[in-house]
C-alpha cells in the first residue's frame, strides 16, 4: 500500500507518537509505502519511511491545530495515497485511531469539569473531532479501548460495527521483572530505599488528571498501617512543586520521592512493589500494561481503558470510585508478599497476551481491509 500516516508530531516519547514510530517502521519493513505527514519529527524508524512536512503558517496552539488540519486535507486532495490513516487532529482521512480518547469526555473529567470555560485551543479540537467523527467521513474507527468505543457511539451516532478496539501493546522485552534486581535494586539505593522497603509507583503526565492528589491523601493511612511503605512519583508536571508542598502538608514528605521526567520508565517499574494510576481519564494509559509487564500489581480506576484488562483482584484492583480510603485499602491487600508475588505472576502472565507486535499486526490487517473496500466503493 502506499500509505499517509498523519499526526502533527512524530517522536520517540508520548503514548501516540511512539505508537505512531512502531507502526511506520513495521509497514516500511512489510513492504509499504509510508509516509508520515507531519509539523515535526526526529529521526526515521525505518530509511525507507518518508516525511513530509507541512508547516503552514500559525500563531497559537488553536491556530497550529486548524492549519495543520486544512494543510493536511489540501496536500491529500492532491497527493495519490491508497490510504490515509489518522493518529490525531484531522479530518480528511479514510481510518482514524483515537489514542487520545474524545475530547469532550476528557474535559468533562478536569477540574472544573463540563463547566470549565473552554480554550480556543479546546474549541479548535472539538470542531476538528466533530468533522472526523461523522459517520460518512471515515471508513473506519480504531479505538484503544471498549470505554471509548461506547463513548464515540453515544457522541457522535457512529456506527458500532464500524469500530474496531485494539488494546494498546508493550515491549515485553523493555518492561520485564528479570530487571527487578539490578537495575531496579539501583535505584532504590540512590533513594536510600532497600530491598525490604514496599514501594509504591506513580508514574505519569499531568499530575491533576492522573490523580497523584487522590494518592497522595491514600499515603496517609496507607503509611499509617505500613512504616515501611514508600511513594516514587514520576513524570512532568510544571505544578509539581504544589504537590511536594501536598506531600509535606500531609506529613508524608519523608517518604515519598518526587523523580521529575525520566526516560527510564522501565527502571522505575523494577525499583517498584505496586503500581497506582487513580486516573480521572486515560482512554488506555500505556503504563497499565509497562506496569504488568514488569511484574507489578497494579491499582488503577474504571476511568483508565487499561483496567479493562485486569481481572479485579488478581492482576490489581480497578476502582469504580476512586476516593482516598478506597485507593489505600486497594494497595494494601497487595502489600504482603504473598498476595504480590501471585499476583505479579498473574500481571506478567497478562501482558504476554499484549505484546506491540500482536497490536501493530492487526492494525495492518485492519489498513488492508479498508483499503480494499475503499477500492470497491467511491472515493471519500
């Protein structure tokens, strides 16, 4: 196939983009003609996949949205791809994959909820969404979950047996628990934790909308309860100070460590006991399945796509209401050495049925069926 892959960043980071990075190199090495239509990007997965980058002029984050779109439709109009399939913001293609959910729920689940006064930047994506939604303007949906799936169908009428759910995938290689004792080992010394210390993983971006202050206020009689129960928060958020100040308020600065940013998820993953996302909205968090992988029982909220995966109670705990009291008794039953280690065999078990290369197979498949009813019927 001669294929356009449109989202407006291409990188090595970022749960789209490196899903966007695994899928050309795969196509490229199957053969295909890939090219990702792009604002910017860092270096090829693949010497065969080409870039083309559409930079229209924009001021703003609403205006570089709209212009990328429009710069996307126009050089499609023009160009003579079999198929185009979207990773992001547009709404000129044949097949579009939500990684990132509808934007409507994700507002409606932030502070402030459906009230909160939108941005143009919001406005500008829900009138993107809108467009590629409607039901004769693509071909196809992939969704990453059966949460967004339901939510496409009610917003937008979309036809339900023309969505596909493909669970996000994980590099069972990179995340795996063989890194538990070493690499892990590491870096809980540099933190002045042993081997003895329970720790309790949190990682992500965006603090507020992952829930760090749910788990924050869970730590307290968490730790009440557990003396050698420790917290590891990773990720970016450019609030974090107010959330160390939380931490401190809450008297549990002396045993939490806040990380930053790091490249190293699986590292964190094997300095870890426990994994806790008290998500307010993830369409599929990709560090339910890293956490799996890994060996770690994991603690997250119905509101994460990812906790459709989990068995409750064997694999971890998903929350329907994530209150603080909840959350700690949630972590606590997986505490003792026992219950983790059974079920950190049940969660590695688990990931193994989700590797990337399974996901990227069937998005192929999926490509090539769209491709052929495209050359069956008329054009978009």
């Amino acid at each position: 196939m001669k294929l356009a892959l449109v989202h407006m960043r291409h990188a090595r980071t970022g749960g789209t983009e490196r899903f966007l990075d695994h899928l050309a190199k795969r196509l490229a090495e199957r053969g295909h003609d890939v090219t990702i239509l792009c604002r910017s990007h860092e270096q090829a997965p693949d010497p065969r996949v080409r870039f083309r980058t559409l930079r229209p002029l924009s001021v703003g984050a609403a205006w570089r949205i709209k212009s990328f779109a429009q710069a996307v439709a126009s050089h499609v109009a023009r160009a003579d791809y079999e198929l185009v399939f979207a990773l992001g913001r547009t709404d000129a293609h044949d097949l579009i994959r939500l990684g990132g959910g509808c934007h409507a729920s994700f507002l409606e689940r932030r502070s402030g909820g459906a009230d909160a006064r939108l941005r143009p930047k919001d406005r500008a994506i829900l009138a993107i969404e809108e467009r590629a939604l409607r039901p004769d303007a693509t071909r196809r949906v992939i969704t990453n979950s059966a949460m967004v799936r339901d939510d496409v169908v009610r917003r937008f009428a979309f036809p339900v047996e023309r969505i596909e759910v493909v669970y996000n995938g994980v590099d069972l290689e990179r995340f795996h628990p063989r890194r538990h004792a070493e690499a892990g080992r590491a870096l809980r010394a540099s933190l002045g934790w042993s081997a003895d210390e329970e720790v309790v993983l949190f990682l992500g971006t965006g603090y507020e909308r992952k829930g760090l202050d749910v788990l924050l206020a869970a730590c307290r009689p968490l730790f009440a309860q557990r003396a050698r129960a420790r917290l590891m928060v990773v990720g970016y958020d450019s609030a974090r100070g107010r959330y160390e100040a939380l931490a401190e308020r809450l008297g549990l600065a002396e045993r939490v460590r806040f990380l930053g940013g790091r490249r190293d998820a699986e590292v964190c993953f094997a300095a870890a006991d426990l994994y806790a996302l008290p998500t307010r909205y993830d369409p599929f968090a990709n560090s339910t399945l890293e956490a799996l992988a890994s060996g770690l029982p994991t603690v997250t909220s119905a509101a994460n796509g990812g906790g459709e995966l989990i068995t409750d109670g064997v694999e971890g705990r998903v929350l329907d209401e994530v209150e603080p009291e909840a959350l700690a008794a949630a972590l606590d039953a997986f505490v003792d050495v026992e219950p983790r280690r059974a079920a950190a065999a049940a969660a590695r078990t688990l990931a193994e049925q989700h590797g990337i290369e399974t996901k990227l197979a069937r998005v192929e498949e999926l490509l090539e069926l769209t491709r052929a009813e495209r050359a069956l019927q008329s054009p978009r």
